[in-house]
C-alpha cells in the first residue's frame, strides 16, 4: 500500500472530545448558534430573577458574537421584565378589596380608589387633622423579588417627591407598616383621561357626566377666572382642549426631564384631570433617571407595551422616548383609539418596531390637519425626527391653540419612502428576523 493510500489517522481530539463518541460536522455553524441561544437563555434568566444582567458583561463573555448579542440582549431584556411585571399586576389584581389594615402609619385609609402600575391606591385621612390625602401601597409582602420592588417603589416616591410643578402629583411622606410599604401623595378630585376615552367612546352626554372638568384652562392661562371656563364639557371634537391637556403634560415632562428625570410610564391612565382642568401626572414606578441613563447604571424599567418608544424595546430612553409617548396618548384622546392594537404581545412589539401610525386623519377626518401633523411629528419611529424635547411640542400645541402656523412641516412622501427603506436595514430589524428565522 502506498503512503497516498495509507489512512490518514485522526487529527487528535481537544479537551472537550470524550474519545470513541462522534463528533458533529458543522458546516452549518449549528454551534455558533447554540452559543447565541445559551447567552440569551442565560440573559433571560438572570432578567426574570432580577439580577439586572449587565449587557457589556454578556458581550466581554461572548467576544465572537458581541454584534448580535449587542441587539438581541436590551430586546430580551425589555420583553422580560414586561413579564415579570405581568405577573406581579396579577399579584396586584387579586389583592383584597377589603384591605384589613384601616391604618397605615398617621393614615387611616377611608377607601380604594384605584390599582395601577405597581400599586393599589387608596383615598386616606390624616388622623390628626383630617385632611384627604392618597396611599399608594406596594401590595404584597411575600415575593421572591421583594427587596428590589420594594427598592423601586422607594425610588418611585423619592423622584416625585423631588419634582416641583402644578402638574406633577406632590409626595408628603412614605414609610413602612406591618410589611407593606406605601407613600402618601395629593388627593386629586377627578378622573383620568383613561376614563375619558371610554366615555367619549360610549357618546356619554358629557354634559352631565362630565359636569366637574372644565377642561378649557391650559398652562398659556394660569390666572384665568372661573366665569372664563366653558361649561359645556369635552366632546368628541375638544380639539383645542386637547392640545391644551397636551401642552400640560408637556410642561410638566419638560420640568422632570429638567431634573434629570424621566417618566417612561405616560399614558391615558395616568393622567388626571381635576375640577379645574388641571392635568395631574401620576405614577413615576418605571421612571428613570437621567445620569443613571447615560452611566448605564439602571435597569430600564418596562412600562406599557402601545405607548413605549420603539427604542425603550433595546434599553435605550431619553426625553424624547416621554415625546413619544405623550404623542401616542394624545392620539388615542384624538381618534379614540390606540395607536397600535394586537392580540399577542409578539405582534404588538412587532407594530412598534416595524409600522408606521395610521395618519390621525384617515381615523377622523374631522381633526385639524395641524394637530395631527403635532401628533405624528411626535410620534416618528426615529427619536432624531421627534420634537427634540417636551418644551418644543409644547410650543407648537400652543401656537395650535392660539391660531398661528405651527412650525412643523409633513414629511414629502419621498422622505417617507427612504425611512422605510433605511428602517428595513437596520441592525436591530435584521437581528429580529435572523432571530424569527432561526
């Protein structure tokens, strides 16, 4: 026999070949594969015990696949924690409405009056003096993750008992009692613009039902005179009195966003109005602060699905992700309904990452060419072509409500047509269908 012909003898195994087991061809590069899924598994996991897994760590681990790692990973991440807290709002939902504790440190808690975000508030009186105030109550006390909900929830009432401004709900006190932790905030005589929707949906005579909120004083008139106010309510086609809910809430994110501090939660649900018409934010529990932000240093809270910025979905949050998602709330109050809707919690991730909103105008003919330019100006999948920040939107609303040109001008159907083209090559949407195809 030839040397050509002598067989070759196996090249010798490495340390992690057990000799006299075969080895898999991998042309296909399975393996590599299978590193990816094992680092997004790990991720996953490390996410839903709260461990807030640090992103950078993961892509020193995993050095050859740091590109699609650094895409997957925030996206997980973002997915996760909205399961999680789905879980805990379960928790919540099923918490008693006979609350047995009628105490809660100087409180006595008079009724429930809501559950939202991560807590059950209820409508309390100072025992000393009587006063009306409102407790937000973390409700539960034996979890697995309490310490770092607890944590949350601490840092919640500390970033809005930081905040100053007329349309911010002001924090008094927080504290501990039997387990449970709760701070105490203003009591605000009124509803929020969730409800608001649904009446307007129903054709409510909001004459009646809607007597106590005049909503036609905006932050442009501070010192206007109740003989001044419109009696007649919000209807269908408020247009102006919606802009001017927006111009509040604006102001008031301008001013957070001033204090390094973001909201990351705005919604109809969490918008108050009161007997004046004052819009009052409420509920900071995935706020977010600024230097926390650009450091790293934070897990980025989740927040709800229809109304996160697209870029929140990979980690990312600046002023402009609360721009956004005021515009998603002003175009529910608008079109009466929401942005984007979907059964499954994949398929409305998918809307916002991948569509565009349908023009205010093809939803209600009758809303103001202007309002809906503000509108989808705010709500541009690419934070660059939002309102830089809340004082600019609020500006342009303003010169709505005043009756002057607004500055923002529609996109050339060309420019729309380039940034679905760019949108579609994309690192983010090409790691999303390299994911789906696997």
């Amino acid at each position: 026999m030839s040397a050509a012909e002598q067989p070759q003898s196996p090249d010798p195994p490495d340390e992690a070949t057990l000799v006299g087991f075969p080895v898999r061809h991998d042309a296909q590069h399975v393996a590599a594969q299978e590193v990816v899924d094992v680092a997004v598994s790990r991720f996953a996991e490390d996410v839903r015990l709260g461990r807030s897994p640090s992103v950078a760590d993961y892509l020193r681990q995993y050095p050859q696949h740091a590109e699609e790692l650094g895409e997957l990973l925030p996206l997980i991440a973002s997915l996760e924690r909205w399961s999680v807290d789905k879980e805990i709002e379960c928790v919540r939902s099923n918490f008693p409405e006979d609350f047995s504790n009628r105490q809660l440190g100087e409180y006595r808690v008079v009724r429930e009056i809501g559950r939202g975000g991560m807590g059950v508030v209820f409508e309390a009186a100072h025992i000393k003096t009587g006063a009306p105030v409102a407790v937000k109550l973390l409700p539960f006390r034996f979890v697995a993750d309490l310490p770092r909900r607890q944590a949350q929830f601490l840092r919640e009432a500390e970033t809005i008992a930081s905040l100053h401004h007329r349309n911010i709900v002001p924090v008094f006190a927080f504290g501990h009692h039997e387990g449970y932790c709760y701070y105490v905030m203003q009591y605000v005589e009124g509803v929020n613009l969730d409800w608001v929707i649904k009446r307007l949906l129903a054709k409510d005579d909001l004459l009646r039902v809607y007597e106590i909120l005049q909503v036609a004083r905006g932050d442009d008139e501070p010192g206007a005179a109740k003989s001044r106010r419109h009696k007649r309510g919000v209807g269908r086609d408020s247009w102006t009195a919606f802009a001017k809910i927006g111009v509040q809430v604006a102001h008031a994110l301008s001013h957070a966003h001033g204090a390094g501090v973001l909201h990351n939660d705005i919604k109809p649900a969490n918008l108050l109005l009161d007997s004046t018409g004052r819009v009052i934010i409420t509920d900071f529990g995935v706020g977010l602060r600024l230097e926390n932000e650009l450091t790293g240093e934070t897990d980025h809270g989740t927040g709800t699905l229809r109304y996160m910025a697209p870029e929140r979905f990979y980690g990312k949050s600046d002023p402009r992700s609360d721009v956004y998602a005021l515009g998603a709330t002003l175009y529910e109050l608008l079109t009466l309904t929401p942005v984007y809707e979907a059964r499954e919690r994949s398929e409305l991730v998918n809307l916002v990452l991948q569509s565009q909103p349908k023009p205010l105008r093809q939803v209600n003919p009758q809303i103001p060419v202007p309002l809906e330019t503000i509108v989808l100006k705010a709500l541009s999948r690419d934070p660059s072509e939002r309102y830089p920040t809340a004082k600019a939107m609020a500006g342009e609303l303003l010169r709505f409500i005043n009756g002057r040109p607004i500055l923002t001008r529609r996109p050339s159907r060309l420019r729309e047509a380039l940034g679905r083209v760019f949108r579609a090559l994309s690192p983010q949407n090409r790691a999303l269908k390299r994911r789906k195809k696997d």
